[in-house]
C-alpha cells in the first residue's frame, strides 16, 4: 500500500517514530512518504524516506491528490487531516494520538477537536497508553480505534562499549517546557551531589523549541545557581549518536532520570533502557509499558524528590541490582518493541481500514 505519515516538524518521539516505522514499513513492501508542516532539526536524521515539508494547504491538497495515497495518518494536528479531507482525498484517513501533554491538556484538546475528528477520522490510532485508552474510547466509540506499542529500531540501535567517564552522570531528555518537569530533574540532581560530589547532569533536547515562560526561568537558574556548571547541554544530537551518549551514562555508574508529567509513550526511556542505560523515572503512564520498578528500572512519585534521590543512590550503589536491571531492561525492549511487532500490528490495522468506507 502507498501511505503517508504527517506531523507538524521532524523533532523528538515522533521524528523518531515516523522515521523507525517508515522505514519498517517500506521494508515490508509499503510504499511510505513523511509530511510535515514546518522544518525542525530532525530533518537531518532521515534517510532514504521520501519527505516533504509543507504548510501551504494548496500544496498538501496537490501532494494527496497527485500521489493517491491508500491511507493517511495525520498525528495530532487536526487542521492537516481537515485539509487533507477537504483536499478531495477519498482514501482512509487515520488520526493518531501519541501523547498530548498533561492529562488536562490532552483532555482540553481532545474536547476542543471532537466535531471535526468525528466529521473526518475514518479511524483512530494511539499507543498503549492508559490515560489514552480512556480519553479516546470514552469520546469515539463509534470510530474503529487501533491501541499497540510504538517500535524501536532493536537491531541497529543499542549498546555501545567505550571507556567510562571518570565521574557519574545523570541524563535527562526533553524540551524546556511543563510537562517534561525540568524543575525535578534540577532538584533532583542538587540534592543527589550532596551525596555525589562529582555527579554530572547531561540534559539533551532541541533547544529550539521550548515554552517561553520555561525557558526564561531555566535561563535564570542557569546564571545564578552555583552547580549550573555540572550541567552540560546537548541540542539536537543526531539520532544514531544518542546510543552511545545512553551507554556512556549507564557505564559512567549514573542513570537517565525521567521526571515527566505525562508520557504517551516515552521514547526517551526505552530507548536509554535499550542501551544498557538504567533507569529513575515518574509514573507518567506512557513508560508503564516497559518499566517495572526493581525490574527493568525504578520508579518515584513525582513531587517527592528526597524518595527519587534514594532510589538513585540504590541505582548507583547496589552494584547486583543495577546490573540485573540493566540486562532485563535492554533484554524487554528487544523482546517487544522491534520493528517486526511494530508492522505486523500496522498491517493489521491497514486490512481493517480497507473495510472501512471513507468520509469523503
């Protein structure tokens, strides 16, 4: 089938989503596009997808109309998919959902989008995600919904063997911005050299989009706090490096720290899993998929940064449990989240659309 993958800009999850599963896709015999709608830093992580960024709604309407796509999944941005509908496209037009912020954020949008996700979804699609489930099951039980985990690239993503820095690190992932609660990570990180005197804080993300009002009181922390220099920022690390920047940290004795709000799925922390890298994160729902606490990593209460700074301490310190979490960690990703779990549910979900007429 001829599909197209639309967002609006190559960065974070869902770059690495479209790009993970374009490629699967095709691979299984697919004919796949991306689409986006403003350019990012991503751009530069694909490879051999055909891809286009457009915002003139002429434009996208020329693409669809030229290409006569099989199916469409547009994620979040319900003004592609009421374009493309109105573009003339007769084909299946699927909505996804992959995480949409805080619980209220998600509900807010969800319920500002009802009627024109009614009047131009011919399906639904979204990880496994509990706060999704709900949210999307409870407002569309008419619409045929398709709920499975998101693929990691298992075979050429992963651990990577070199030296240990000399000092422990704890990694972070994300946007200046609520949800990604950066404060935490912050305040987890001071408190925890009062027991690690050379810890490191490595943060990573795009540091071209941020909230406003976040980044200004990040900006201040970082001028005026005396352990602002054991942070090091890293922006738009190309994705096929950040399996070594994960291994170095799990080998470095520290642990990616996830300090989420709400996740729908939380690439970030499988893919750190993956690479040996062990993990402390919230219950921001997305990682329950993966993360089971003393199994394949370890869990806080978000809020409660005294309780995060000592399961860290056991992560760092008990020598027997960290390993096994490490192995289990990386051993459950692989397990379930490849790529050929990934297409067979993709194409499960493609056979169930052709039964289904279109809106247009």
């Amino acid at each position: 089938m001829k599909l197209l993958l639309t967002f609006y800009n190559p960065s974070g999850g869902m770059e690495t989503l479209n790009r993970i599963r374009g490629k699967a896709l095709m691979e299984a015999g697919h004919v796949v596009h991306l689409l986006y709608t403003h350019d990012g830093e991503g751009f530069s992580n694909i490879r051999g997808i055909p891809t286009f960024v457009l915002k003139d709604p002429e434009a996208v309407k020329a693409l669809v109309l030229r290409e006569q796509y099989d199916a469409v999944i547009v994620c979040t941005d319900i003004f592609t998919l009421e374009r493309i509908r109105q573009s003339g496209y007769r084909g299946r037009l699927i909505y996804e959902v992959q995480g949409l912020g805080t619980l209220e954020t998600a509900t807010s949008t969800i319920t500002e989008f009802t009627a024109l996700i009614r009047q131009h979804a011919d399906g639904l699609l979204y990880p496994q995600t509990a706060h999704l489930q709900q949210l999307m099951r409870s407002r569309f039980p008419d619409i045929p919904q398709f709920c499975f985990d998101d693929p990691l690239d298992t075979d050429n993503f992963g651990y990577s063997d070199y030296p240990p820095p000399p000092y422990p690190i704890m990694g972070w992932v994300g946007r200046i911005e609520a949800n990604k609660n950066w404060r935490e990570f912050i305040a987890i990180g001071e408190r925890l050299m009062d027991f690690k005197p050379d810890l490191r804080m490595w943060m990573f993300g795009d540091a071209t989009l941020f909230e406003a009002a976040e980044q200004e009181a990040f900006q201040h922390w970082l001028a005026t706090s005396p352990r602002a220099s054991r942070v090091i920022r890293h922006s738009n690390i190309p994705h096929s490096q950040m399996a070594d920047y994960m291994s170095l940290i799990g080998d470095s004795g520290g642990f990616l720290c996830s300090t989420s709000i709400l996740e729908g799925f939380g690439y970030a922390v499988a893919e750190a899993m993956l690479c040996r890298c062990p993990v402390l994160s919230t219950d921001s729902d997305g990682i329950r998929r993966f993360l089971v606490h003393d199994v394949t990593g370890k869990l806080y209460s978000r809020g409660d940064v005294e309780g995060a700074v000592q399961q860290g301490l056991k992560l760092m310190d008990d020598r027997s449990l960290r390993e096994s979490i490490r192995a289990r960690a990386a051993g459950h990703i692989k397990s379930q989240f490849s790529r050929t779990v990934y297409v067979s549910n993709f194409q499960i979900m493609l056979h169930g659309m052709m039964g289904v007429t279109p809106k247009g």
